[in-house]
C-alpha cells in the first residue's frame, strides 16, 4: 500500500512540474495582453466614459504588442528556454 501511494506522489509531482511549465510558458507567451487586461480593468472598473475609452485603448494597445512580442528575439530565446527547462521538445 506505501508503494502506490509513493508511486502516485511522484506522479502527481510530476503531474504539478509540467503543469507548473505549461502555466510559465502560457503566462510568457501573453504576457502583454495579461498586463494590459490587468490595467483595462483597472481603468475600467473606477468608472466614467474617460475610463472606459482608455481602457479600450489600452487593451487594443496590449493586442498590438502582444503580436510584436511574440515575434521578438528575446521571446524566442526565453520560450527555447522554458522548453528545455520543462523537456516540452521530447
């Protein structure tokens, strides 16, 4: 009985490590759009017309980097990383 329990640990340690990968890798690849729906809200929920259109054009600002972002160098070279770190290329 200790030998499956201890079998399901590690597979569930296993399980969390690639999950905990995929979240990181996820989390890269949008990373501007995540920060410009973070400031959106932001904007967005104190209120007003003013807020609103910033917010829309803080969003459609994020889009638009995001696009670039993912065609930079620095994010190809950090995604090869994340890739190698989490064995996502095997």
């Amino acid at each position: 009985m200790e030998i499956i329990s201890i079998i399901a640990i590690i597979v569930i340690l296993l399980l969390l490590y690639f999950f905990f990968g995929v979240l990181i890798k996820f989390l890269w690849g949008w990373l501007p759009l995540v920060i410009g729906i973070i400031f959106s809200l932001g904007f967005g929920l104190v209120g007003g017309i003013t807020n609103a259109i910033i917010a829309i054009i803080i969003f459609i600002v994020s889009l638009v980097s995001t696009n670039s972002w993912q065609g930079s160098n620095l994010y190809f070279s950090i995604e090869e990383k994340i890739d190698s770190m989490f064995y996502f290329k095997d």
